[in-house]
C-alpha cells in the first residue's frame, strides 16, 4: 500500500464521524429552532390570553361600575343605562362586547327551599310545581320533591344521599343551594336537555326553553328570592300569577309599559285576595342580582367571562358571587 492510499483510507475514517457529528449537529439546531418557534408561539398565545382576560376584567369592573352607579337602586328596569349592552375597541385592539343580564327577572331554583316554617315552604314549593306546570313541565312533582331534598339540610326525604346510593349513583346530596344551573342535571329526575327543551304554548306557535325563565342565584335565604315585575318575561309572570290571573297580569303589562313600576301597591290593590301575599313575597320592583356577560375578540383569539353579581339596595355596593373566565 502506498503513502497515499494510507493517508485516504484515514481520512475516510476520519470523515464519517465528523459527518454523524455534522448530521447530529443539523438535526439539533433544527429542533433547537423548531422548539424555539414553538416556544414563540405558546408565549404569544400566553401573552394573547392574557392581555384578553385582563382587558375582561377590566370590562366586567366598568360593568360593576355602572351598576353601583344606577340612580334608582329601589326600582330596576330595561331602560336603565345598565341594562344597555356596550360595544368598544380598546387602544391595544382588544374588541369588547358586554351585557349585563338581572337575574331577578327569572325565577331562582334554590327558592324550592328556605329557613322559614313548613307551611311557608310547601306554599313555595306547591307555586313551583304550579308554574313549571304552566310553563310545560307537566309533571313537576317528583322532580320538585328531589330538588328540595337536594337543598334542604336534612336527610329525611325521598330523594335524600340513600336514594343516590341505592341506585349506584356517585352523587350525594349536598343538602345545600344550587351554586350552578349546570348542577341540576345532577338532581334526581332531571335529564341533561330538561332546560333546553323546547315547549310551545298552547296558545301561540311561539316555542321558549324553560332556560328562559328560570336562573340558580346561590346563597342561603328566609324567603324566596323575588322576580322583578318590571324586567320578568310576560309568560314568567303569567305562569307566578297562576291560572284564572290573566286579566291581572295584562294590567301589570300595561302599567310597565307606561313606564317602569316603582312600588307594587297599585297592583296588590287590584290582585286576587287569595294570591295577595305570595306574589308580595315573590315579587318586586328592583333587582340585586346581575350577570355580566364579556367577550373579547382579538384576531383569531377569543376569551368569555361570566360574572355573577350581587348589589346591595342601599348603599349600590357590588359584591362578586362567582367569577368564571
Ligand atoms: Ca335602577
Ligand atoms: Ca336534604
């Protein structure tokens, strides 16, 4: 073998590990850069969320803003600068939709039960069964009995934990209020769609789901929490006033559309005598509770937040109940 062939056969020998190294090397630097990229991106997008759920908050505090600043606090109704949805580009680009929905225009679910005599909650929970009746639930009965159960703080009834358990259920009951309206699909009797469902009247084409009519406010109480006659859906009313109360309830009607009701003595003055003092308890002319509603859009990023409210009626202060982004 010659000096040269010596020298090549080396070299080539040489050669192949510094190719695996340069290879690795490339392969490396490619994933260093793809890494990189999408370590780029995740901190965009964590810069991205991050700027829309601080531009959320900053709208949902506006939002609180507006409500404390309510001129009347004793009588709430659409008109008000509250009730008005808003629409606003922030200086970052950030594009803001808010809307703030009282949730005493609906009925609360936790009012099937309240610390109050026995008498007074099964009046409660018998204009429950009564209006989910009027409002297309045709037999409510049951289900009413578990949700109470669900709420009460005892273990007496028929659809207390023991029936969970007997039917290899994980739930058990709380025998606290409803935090959320998702909540109920755990309650004995109600299925998933029970609140999306759509019913039709019988006297109209026009088809509402009971979502419409009914809300969860969470917190304990020593008598139901009222719906706001200014702000109540029309069949919400009709369906609280019961049956053989049309004509009241159409007064009622036209009373608010001349202008939002500041007290309910001109309606009690014409109510049936029988129905005077439950619809005193169940209803009112002002509102405590409110959801705020923001979206925030930005590019192909969106973000939601849900916030409950609660405003006290005497000094307009705004207390958050749940905070959901
Ligand atoms: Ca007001
Ligand atoms: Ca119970």
């Amino acid at each position: 073998m010659t000096p040269l062939q010596r020298t090549s056969k080396k070299t080539g020998i040489i050669l192949l590990p510094v190719l695996i190294i340069l290879g690795l090397a490339a392969a490396l630097t490619i994933n260093m850069l793809f890494l990189s990229r999408l370590r780029l991106r995740e901190r965009e997008s964590i810069l991205h969320t991050a700027q829309l759920h601080a531009a959320l908050t900053d709208a949902a505090l506006q939002a609180m803003q507006r409500l404390a600043d309510d001129e009347d606090l004793q009588a709430d109704h659409p008109k008000e600068t509250w009730a008005q949805s808003l629409e606003y580009t922030t200086p970052t680009g950030i594009s803001l939709w808010i809307g703030i929905t009282d949730q005493n225009s609906k009925f609360d679910l936790n009012n099937v039960w309240f610390e109050s005599t026995p008498n007074e909650q099964l009046l409660a929970q018998d204009a429950l069964m009564d209006m989910l009746t009027y409002l297309g639930d045709y037999n409510p009965v049951d289900r009413i009995q578990a949700l109470a159960d669900w709420v009460d703080p005892d273990e007496d009834g028929f659809r207390e934990s023991d029936w969970y358990e007997e039917n290899d259920l994980s739930n058990r009951c709380p025998n606290a209020w409803l935090n959320t309206i998702s909540e109920l699909t755990r309650v004995a009797g109600f299925s998933k769609d029970y609140l999306t469902n759509r019913h039709e009247w019988a006297r109209s084409s026009s088809s509402y789901t009971l979502r419409d009519y009914l809300a969860v406010i969470p917190g304990s109480r020593r008598s139901p929490v009222p719906i706001n006659v200014n702000t109540a859906p029309p069949a919400l009313l009709r369906a609280v006033a019961g049956i053989g109360q049309d004509t009241w309830v159409d007064y009622l009607l036209t009373f608010r559309a001349n202008g939002a009701l500041t007290s309910l003595d001109p309606l009690m003055a014409i109510v049936d005598a029988s129905k005077a003092d439950y619809l005193r308890k169940i209803l009112d002319v002002r509102s405590t509770v409110y959801a705020i509603h923001v979206r925030a859009f930005q590019g192909d990023h969106t973000a939601r937040l849900l916030a409950l409210v609660r405003r006290d009626p005497t000094d307009g202060g705004v207390q958050v109940l749940q905070w959901m982004l």
